[in-house]
C-alpha cells in the first residue's frame, strides 16, 4: 500500500511526497533525513493522505497534486477536515 501525503512546514509552506510508511517517513522529515526541502524547512504535520494500492497510481497523484496552487492544495485539505 502506498500513501501520498501532504506535510505542513514551519514556514506554512506545503510538501508533498510519497511513501509505503507515513510515520516512519513523518519522523524522517522531522529529523531532517527525509528529502532536501524539509531539511531546510522544518515539518510540522502530516495535514492529507490518500492511500493507492500501487506505486505507479500513487505517483501519478503525487504528481498531479505537486502540480496544483497552494491554495488547490488547502482546499484539498478542508474538504477532508468537511467530512
């Protein structure tokens, strides 16, 4: 099972990533092992995920929502937070 999430920094700004293990991968961002740009801004929180059955599905969604607006992204979240 892989899970694309998207992950709040310190600085409000919104990262989005991959992986097999949202906690494990959660852990790697905060102790600044997990990818370049958390190393430089520090995560926060896990604020989405959405889980896919194969790495290719996954990837595809990674893709597309790292492609939206900031805003496109939040409103991604609330609409979760909705329900």
């Amino acid at each position: 099972m892989y899970s694309v999430y998207l992950l709040q920094c310190s600085d409000g700004s919104i990262y989005t990533g991959i992986t097999t293990d949202i906690e494990r991968r959660f852990l790697e961002h905060k102790n600044r092992k997990g990818g370049h740009y958390t190393s430089s801004h520090k995560a926060q929180k896990i604020i989405y995920t959405e889980k896919f059955s194969t790495k290719s599905e996954a990837l595809k969604r990674e893709s597309e929502i790292k492609s939206w607006r900031r805003e496109k992204k939040l409103a991604l979240v609330s609409l979760i937070k909705a329900d």
